[in-house]
C-alpha cells in the first residue's frame, strides 16, 4: 500500500492574511489600506503634536521661572533665586542653571559672562563686600564699559578702601545719567560717590528732578519690587540736596503724595533689612515736606497732613522691623527719631531705653540716648546710664568711649579720665581713645600734654591720620611752638605729593582754624591750601578747611572782620554750601561770618536754614549752634524763637559768655532789662572771646549799667 | 635753673658788684695796667690822682682791693682792703667791698655786720646825695642776698622793701622780692611780684619761668617724695605756661625743652629744643642746649659741629668743653678720640677740684682705650663724692669690664633711680643695668 499523504502543513498567521488581503476585492483593499495609513499618520502627528505642546508648556514654564529668577535677583532674594534655579533645571536641564548656581555659591563669576558678572555684583554689593564687588563688576566694565551700576560699585569699593584718587577717576567716568541706562539703585550709589568724591551733584539732582520723580506716580513702577521702589524714594530725596538758597523743583512738591504711596507700597516687604532702608528714607522724607512748606510748595496745612501720615507710616514700618528682626537697634533708634519729630522727648527717650535693653549697649543707641538726656538737661542721668553700663560690660570699647566722650561733654573730667584710662588699656593704639585723650588734655587746658601725646606716636603716625595732623596743628598754636609751623606745613604738603591726596594735608590746614590763631602763621597756611586746591581743585576737604581758616582769620585776624578778608570767608563759605547744603557746620560758620562780620542779618537768617530744620526734626543742636541761631533770629527780629533758643543754649551751657549775651539782649528787647543786667554781669565774669568783647561795648546803655 | 650734664662751679663772682662810673678817668685805666704790669706802687699813685679830681671814685686801695680779689689774689686784695679801712674807717665803699669777699667765703655774719655798718655810714653829711643813694642802695642789695643766703626771709623781704622804695621801678630788686616772697611760702604774691617786675623791665626772665626756677629748686630740696613731687609738677606747669605765654622767646622753649630731657622724655623734648632754635638760630645757650639734645638722641656726629662753635667762640665754657669732650669720645676716628681725652685734660687744669671734669676725662680715657688711665680719673672722681649720673655710669662700665658687677650694680641703681635730673647716657645706664642684674647671683629690685 503506498504511504498516506501527509497533511499539508498549517500556514503561519501573517501567511493566512496575507492570502485574505490578496483574495480580497479591490475596494476592499484600498479602504483598509487607507484606514490603516490614516490610523498610523494620525498617532504619528498626535506623538508630534504633543511633543510639542509639552515643550511650548515647558519653555513657558521655564520662562516664568527665568522671570522668577529676575524678580529675585531684582529683590536680592538668593533663596527664591536658588530655587527659581532649580525649577528651571528640571524643565530644561540647561547647563547655564549650574553655571549661574556656581556662580551664588562662589561670588565669582566667569570673565565672560556678562550676566553672570551683574548677578555676583549685586549680590556682594547687597552685602556690603565691596572689594568682591569690585572684582565682579571690573569683570562687566570690561564686556560693557558704560554699565553704569558696575562702575559705581568700583568707585564705592574705592571709597571703602580709602581710595579717593581711584574713587574720583571712575566717577569722572561715569556718563551723565540722562544718556546712559541707569537704575533707581544706580542713582543712588552714584550720588553717595559724589559727594564722598567731592564733585558737584548737579547732573544727578537735575536727573532726578527731570525724569525720575515724574516717574514715581506711574502705573509702571507699581509692579516693581519692594526694593526698587525704596530706592525711588531715595531717589527723590536726592532731589532736596541742592543748596539751600535755591528754589525747588516744582515737581518735587508735586510727586510728594506719590512718593508717600511709594513708601507705603514698600512697607509691604517681609525683609527686615529693606524695611530698615526704607525706615532710614522715611525719617529723611520729614525734613522734605519741611523744605517742601518753606519753599512755598505745599501750605502749612498739607505739610502737617503729610507729616501726620507719614508718621503713622514711619511708625508702622519700624514697628514691622521690629517684628521681624526683634535686635535690629536701627528700629528702636528710628523710632525714637519719630518721637523727637514729634516732640515727645520722654517716649523718645523710653524707646532708646527698650532698644538698649532688646539689642543691648548698641552705640548709636547709646549715642542718641546721651544725645536725648543732654538736650533734655538730664546730662547727669546719661553719665549715669552710659556709667551703669560700662560697669556691666568692662570690656566694651565703644561704651567706654561715649562714655568718655559724653563726660567731656558735661563737663565731668573726672568721669572722662577714668573712662579713658579703662579704655587706653583694652586698645592703647585705637585712634578713638587717642583722639579723646588729645581732647581732654586740650579741654583740659593742657596742649603741651597734648603735644606730647602726639610726639609719642611720632612724625609717620601723624602724617597719616586726619585726625591726628588736625590736632597737631592746633596743639603747635595752643603751646606757644607757633615758630615751628612752617616746617610742619612743609612736611605735610611733602606727605600730600607723595600720597597724592591733600585730605591730611587739608586736615592739618583746619587744625591752624581750631586753635589760638596767629596772624603771622596766616599767609603761609593760606598758601598751603591753595597751592593744593591748585592741584585737587574741587576737593572737598582742601575746600572746608581754606572756608573754615578764612572764617577764622576773618573773625580773629587783625582788623578783625577786615572787609576783603570777610568777604573771601564767606565766597568760600558759600562754594562750601553749595556742596554740603544740609550740612550745620558749614551753615553755623556761614551765617556767623554774615552775621558779625558783613551785618547781613536777613542773608544769615536764609543761611541757617538746616539748623532750623535739625531743629524741628530732632531738636538737637549744641549750645553753640543754639546761640548763633538764636543771634540770628534776634537779628532779624524774631524774638520768640531767639528766646527759646537762647535760652535752650542757656541750660545747656551756662558758662557761656557768648549766651549770656545774647540772651540779655533778648530780654532787653522784651523790656525785661534786669534780667538782662544780671546776664551781663555773668558774662562780665566768665571768659570771652574778642566777639564777645565787642558785643558787649556795643549794648545797649540799660543793660551795662550794674544790676 | 638749667640742669647740663656736669655742672661746673664757677669761681664766685661779686654777688652785689658796685656800680662803677660810666667813664673812669684815663688815670683808673692806666692804674689797672700798672697792677696788670705787676707795679702796684705805679697803680696805687695813678688812683690817688684820679681820685683828686673824681670823688665819685673809691678809695685807691679799695679800688686796688677790687681788682686783685677779681684777678684771685684774694690774699692781697684782703691787706689792701684792710689798709683801706684802717685809713679811713667811715668810707662805706671798704666795708661793701670787705662784705663782698666775705660773702664770697661763705662768712656771712662778717657780711652782715660790713654792710649794716655800710648803710649807717651813708648818713654822714660829707656824702652827696648820689653817693648817699648809691651805697645805701649796694648796701641794702648785699642785705638782700646776706639775709636770703641765712634763710632770714623777713628781714631780706624788708631790706628789698626799702629798696623798692627808693626804686619803685626796678624790675630785677622786685624780682628779688618775689623770690623771698616764694621762700616765705607765698607762691600767688610771689606770682604778682614777678609779673610786676617783668612788666617794669622786660629784659628779666619772664614771671612764669621765674616760678618754675623756684619749684625746680624747692622739688630739689624736698626731701618728702609727695610734697617733691608736687614740686615737680608745678615746675612743668610754670614751664608750659612760661612757653605758651612768650612765644617769640627762645629761653621758655630751651629750658622746658632741657627739663624733658632731664626727665627722660626724649620726644616730648624735641619740638621745644626746635623752638628755641628757630627763634634763637644763633644763641650759645640755644646751641649747647640742642647738642645736649642730639647726644641724648646719640647724635654725637651733628652735636659736634655745635659744640666745636661754642668752645671756638667761647673757651671758657667749662660745660660746653665737657660736652664737647664726651662728643668727640664717641666718635670711631681714633684721632677725634685722642683730640677728647686731650681736651679733657685741659677741663680738669682748669678746674682740679671739679669731679666732673675728673669723671668726662675718665670716659675719654675708657673709650681712647686707655682703661688703667680711666680708671684712676673715675677713682677720683668717686672719691670726691660729688658724681652725678654720667658718672656714674661712667664707673659702672668701667666695674663692668673688671666683672666686679655687685659694685657696678650698686652704681646703676643709684643712677637710674635719680628720676629728674640731666643724664645723657640714661638709656645706656637702664641697659647695662639690665645686663648686669642677670649677672648677679640673685636677683636685686632697683
């Protein structure tokens, strides 16, 4: 039989339909066939599709969280900068995330990367590390010359280090500010470097004046952090710093609400040290709406509208720093300026107590707190105070220092040596307990002990040290030793050439202006000055001390208040002005020679202008500055507040024969001539200077006749 | 009152010098070459016949008397003298001439009596009023100085009154005053007498410096440390107000300046000794004072040629000898050694009994080399018993060297313990002093 057939093998399943689409009609193959294609084309593009969605998703994402990243830098928020960091590497693992991580945990950053170098800068800056940000921003200046902010923080980082010949060479470099970008913050640091460079502020006031403040109220600036509108309003103050005789921009007045906004807007930040800034910027925005009503911007009764908000808000922002950073003294201290403006000495002076006790023996507070006691004529409970604390922190430097100081002050000299005595054995060499050691032997009467004292430290200490040289000057006068000036003066200007900068030269110039003034010496101290604001024209400096020697020979020389010799003081008293215009020093001098020496009684009445304003604000004025004003104000005939303030100058100093005086005068003027007898008899009795002599031939009969 | 490294006691001069006429006759001056020539007969006709013509003039032997006491014949001058008395016993002139070599020994009484007998023979009518005024005035000086010299204070105070009263415009009588004023213990009128006297006569030291003469000369004498103390702090005080007060016055500026140094504050010296030579560029007391100064500083190389100055001008100078002396002994040119220890020499001829000079020609011999000559010079020195702190120092090197350091150490301590007084090798002395106490077998405490 033959062998059965074996079955044929079973086809595979592909084989199978295979052979169905290959039997199967036409129409039915072409149909399937584009099912098929339109199924496979739909999930391709429907991947693609979504692919792409989720990579538009993650670059806006990552967009955002770039701008987080700008916010935080804006904001100096490293944490929020960190994290804003790490979102962005999640989404798009760009490398550049490590890079700018790198950068936060080093401070450096690459030479080539701009960005980079911007973002270390600030953040050293933020901080106060100037030569770090120095560095940094060195590295922008190269990639772009005209960033204005890099070249400020180099210049600042110049100022820290001492550097002021460096300091002014990158402000000379420094575009106007109207063509060049330049940031609220920018304006800031570059207004600081002006005046600690000495130059005139001018193309940053009138920056300020012509275009920022018009900002300040726009819609724009209200997205902006915390931290940029503090710095509007810092920017805003920038424009009260001319001097004091010119009008004010009518914007200013105008933007006054706006800033007040501004300030309410930043108060909202949860950063105790922006707080602090902005807290700083409020208790200087009173002084503006002072400037403001006496400029005729605002009637009084704004100024007392704004003044009673602003209070409120000053207030509250401290109080909000206080919460946050309980040990933050600035609080405490600023608190009790609100107080003071207010005048509420006794809160103010309960507030420095509660800062003292919160954030222990801080020494602005303490300054402030010997400053309140002293105003208020409680010098004794201040000595006690600040005496009471030393004993319980034997070691602390700067206690026993206000100490010291604050005894000198009194006058108690005992309480002053034996301060100064603790202090010379924690830091022989501190320049500060030198410094309060020369001022008691001098007050003391003693300026051989004085010069002693210096001839110990030795010719290269002295000639280094402002302070120093300006002692040493006088102390050559005070001891007879006048004869050897000119060789003082010659190595001072030989110290001067071989550093390149006239500051202790100029020092040492207005140390000649402290002392008992010799006419002889005059010509040649003169000479000095000018020789060197000859080669450092506009330095400030050079330019206080010729003002302030020229006041003094005016006053001093013989014929006192020579007419040309006065007219010069004042010219250099004004260009003084022009510089500093808030400053009291150079008003008090200003006024003084204008006053006695060219009898412009209503031009030195405009002239004290930012003593009355210290006056108002914070009610604390020496008894020298007490009194001039108060001649001032009897001068132009303002009796009531020559009155109050004489006789503030009074009680603070009632051994002043200068006062005294002046004080009699007042009361002459009130009719009450008997008091005004007894004051000239006091005055009689205490020692005068030669002005004092010849106000006194110059009174009235009534008043020189005996008591 | 200025404290140099070895004071020199000069021989006593006149302490009242009498007044002599402003133009003496030819005849006086020829009489003073004949007694110069040795011809005493020639000298003694020559005053007789001056004093024919001129009876302002004192008695011829008086006269001779003078000269020879200022020529150091005191022997001589003593027989002239009493000759002169003995031929006319109511001239005052003898007396005031005998009071003053009297004073010049030390035999106070006999000064005394000579010058009361002075003063009571003014009144003799054959004395016109000139003269009457002119010896009653010497007299009543001698009184002063007699008086002050025995501690009388009351009685100096009222023979100075009277002067004032016939002078109320002499500024050098009242500063005499105010000087017994301050040995009385009135230091505030004291105070006044000098301002007064500065004021009538300007050319006197200032009131300031006047007080702190006498503070420094209390503060020496004071045996009580707080009350010397004090002294000693009222001596500084007078001195800075005496600089502060006379700017344009080198003399404040020098001695304070000396005075620093004499207590050791080489610093704080150097601006006054500035001073003082600014104002003073070619005074020898500014001069000598400043290269004290620089050998203080160890600056013998620029004292030198400022002392060279001064001996040159002025060879008497006994101090600016000694300092000279030591200046050149520092110098590493053998000859400039050689030239100080023959200077030295010349310093001890002049004055033999001076121990100073015997102590700066010791050093001179020490650093020449010559240590056995050294020695025997500081030996007599020591013997004297009148060494100051250089000297001291001097020996003590010298001890030293010979490692008999107890000895030296006993020296040093003495020394270095003198708190305020001239001592130009002082820093040198607290170092050897230093090396020396190391050397002992126990330690001793200054």
């Amino acid at each position: 039989m033959p062998a059965p057939t074996p079955p044929a093998a079973r086809r595979g399943l592909f084989a199978r339909l295979w052979d169905r689409i290959r039997t199967t009609r036409l129409w039915v193959k072409w149909t399937v066939s584009a099912v098929v294609l339109g199924l496979v084309a739909g999930g391709a593009i429907g991947v693609l599709g979504w692919r792409k969605l989720e990579q538009r998703q993650r670059g806006e994402q990552t967009s955002e969280q770039w701008a987080r990243f700008e916010k935080a830098v804006k904001a100096g928020d490293e944490g929020e900068m960190r994290a804003a960091l790490d979102a962005v590497f999640a989404l798009s693992a760009d490398p550049i995330c490590d890079r700018y991580r790198e950068t936060l945990d080093t401070g450096i950053a690459p030479s080539d990367d701009p960005r980079l170098c911007l973002l270390s800068t600030t953040l050293h800056a933020r901080h106060g590390r100037w030569p770090d940000a120095a560095r940094e921003a060195t590295k922008r200046l190269v990639l772009h010359p005209d960033d204005w902010n890099a070249r400020c923080v180099v210049a600042l980082a110049a100022v820290s280090a001492g550097d002021l010949a460096t300091a002014r060479a990158e402000v000379e470099r420094l575009p106007d500010p109207a063509d060049a970008p330049v940031s609220p913050m920018g304006l800031v640091l570059a207004f600081d470097l002006f005046c600690a460079t000495g130059r005139d502020t001018t193309p940053i006031r009138r920056f300020v004046n012509d275009v920022v403040v018009d900002v300040l109220g726009s819609v724009g600036v209200e997205k902006d952090p915390p931290s940029v509108k503090i710095d509007l309003v810092q920017c805003y103050l920038i424009g009260f710093a001319g001097p004091s005789g010119e009008p004010l921009p009518v914007r200013l007045g105008r933007a006054a609400a706006a800033v007040g906004k501004l300030a309410d807007d930043a108060a909202a930040s949860d950063d105790p040290v922006l707080l602090t800034r902005l807290g700083t910027a409020c208790n200087r925005l009173f002084t503006a709406y002072d400037r403001l009503h006496r400029g005729g911007q605002i009637t009084e009764e704004q100024r007392v509208g704004f003044v009673l908000e602003h209070q409120a808000r000053t207030t509250r922002v401290w109080q909000r720093v206080k919460e946050l950073s309980p040990k933050t003294s600035a609080a405490y201290h600023g608190l009790a300026l609100v107080e003071l403006r207010a005048r509420r000495s006794d809160a103010a002076i309960t507030e420095v107590r509660a800062g003292l006790d919160a954030c222990g023996n801080a020494p602005p507070l303490l300054a402030l707190y010997s400053m309140l006691l002293k105003s208020t004529n409680r010098i004794t409970d201040a000595l006690r105070t600040l005496a009471t604390a030393a004993d319980a922190d034997p070691n602390n430097l700067n206690l026993l220092l206000l100490l010291a100081e604050l005894a000198l002050d009194a006058p108690r000299r005992d309480v002053a040596d034996v301060a100064l005595r603790r202090a010379a054995v924690i830091a022989p060499a501190d320049l500060r307990v030198i410094r309060i050691d020369l001022r008691l032997k001098l007050e003391s009467g003693d300026s051989h002990a004085a010069l002693q004292r210096l001839r110990d430290l030795g010719d290269a200490v002295i000639l280094s040290e402002p302070l120093l040289a300006r002692v040493y000057g006088r102390t050559l006068t005070d001891a007879g030793l006048g004869v050897l000036l000119p060789g003082w003066l010659k190595k001072v200007e030989e110290k001067a050439a071989a550093t390149g900068s006239p500051l202790v030269l100029a020092s040492a110039v207005r140390g000649l202006a402290d002392g008992h003034f010799d006419s002889e010496t005059a010509p040649p101290a003169l000479a000095v000055i000018d020789r060197a604001l000859a080669r450092w024209p506009i330095d400030a400096d050079c330019l206080v001390a010729r003002a302030a020697f020229l006041a003094r020979w005016a006053e001093n020389g013989r014929p006192r208040w020579e007419p040309a010799r006065t007219r010069e003081a004042a010219f250099a008293l004004e260009r003084l002005r022009g510089l500093a215009p808030d400053d009291p020093v150079a008003a008090t001098a200003l006024a003084r020679v204008r006053l006695f020496g060219l009898n412009e009684p209503a031009q030195s009445l405009k002239d004290v202008g930012p003593l009355l304003d210290l006056r108002e604000r914070e009610g604390l004025l020496t008894a020298d500055q007490l009194t001039l004003l108060g001649a001032v104000l009897l001068a132009n005939e303002k009796i009531e507040p020559a009155m109050a303030a004489l006789e503030a100058a009074h009680k603070l100093a009632p051994d002043s024969a200068t006062t005294c005086l002046h004080l009699a005068r007042v009361y002459h003027a009130c009719g009450e001539n008997i008091r005004g007898r007894e004051l000239v008899a006091a005055a009689r009795r205490l020692p005068r200077t030669p002005q004092d002599d010849a106000d006194l031939l110059a009174l009235p009969a009534t008043l020189r006749e005996n008591p | 009152m200025t404290r140099f490294a070895l004071p020199i006691l000069l021989f006593a001069a006149p302490i009242f010098a009498q007044t002599k006429p402003t133009t003496p006759p030819p005849e006086v001056e020829q009489a003073l070459e004949a007694l110069k020539a040795n011809k005493v007969t020639e000298a003694l006709d020559k005053l007789a016949s001056a004093a024919k013509t001129n009876t302002q003039l004192p008695p011829p032997k008086v006269q001779l008397a003078q000269w020879l006491f200022q020529m150091g014949n005191g022997p001589a001058a003593r027989t002239f003298i009493e000759q002169a008395l003995a031929e006319d016993p109511k001239h005052p002139e003898g007396y005031l001439l005998n009071a003053n070599f009297a004073f010049g020994e030390g035999r106070m009484t006999d000064a005394f009596l000579s010058l009361r007998l002075a003063l009571d023979l003014t009144a003799d009518p054959r004395w016109d009023a000139d003269q009457k005024k002119r010896f009653a005035r010497e007299a009543r000086s001698g009184l002063v100085e007699v008086c002050f010299t025995r501690g009388d204070f009351a009685a100096a105070k009222e023979y100075a009154l009277e002067l004032l009263n016939a002078d109320p415009k002499s500024g050098a009588t009242r500063a005499r005053l105010a000087t017994v004023v301050f040995r009385q213990d009135k230091p505030a009128e004291a105070e006044k007498e000098y301002t007064q006297a500065f004021a009538d006569d300007p050319t006197l030291d200032p009131p300031e410096l006047q007080l702190a003469g006498q503070w420094q000369l209390r503060a020496t004498s004071e045996a009580d440390p707080a009350k010397k103390s004090a002294a000693t702090d009222k001596t500084e005080e007078w001195l800075k107000k005496a600089v502060s007060a006379h700017p344009k016055n080198p003399k404040p500026a020098r001695e304070y300046g000396l005075w620093l140094l004499s207590a050791g504050k080489l610093n704080a010296a150097g601006p006054y000794i500035d001073a003082a030579h600014a104002l003073d560029p070619n005074g020898k007391e500014t001069a000598v004072a400043r290269a004290v100064w620089l050998l203080n500083k160890k600056d013998a190389t620029a004292a030198e040629p400022i002392l060279e100055g001064v001996y040159k001008d002025s060879p008497a100078d006994l101090n600016a000898l000694s300092l000279l002396c030591l200046c050149l002994s520092e110098s590493s040119d053998d000859k400039k050694k050689k030239r100080a220890v023959e200077l030295a020499d010349t310093l001890v001829r002049q004055n033999p009994k001076g121990a100073a000079g015997y102590a700066v020609l010791g050093w001179c011999l020490y650093k020449g080399g010559r240590k056995d000559d050294a020695e025997r010079a500081l030996a007599t020195a020591l013997n004297s018993g009148q060494i100051n702190s250089d000297a001291a120092y001097f020996a003590a090197r010298l001890l030293v060297d010979k490692q008999k350091y107890e000895d030296a150490h006993k020296l040093l301590v003495g020394a270095t313990g003198v708190k305020q007084g001239m001592f130009i090798y002082r820093s040198d002395a607290d170092a050897l002093l230093a090396e020396v106490a190391k050397k002992l077998p126990e330690k001793k405490e200054k």
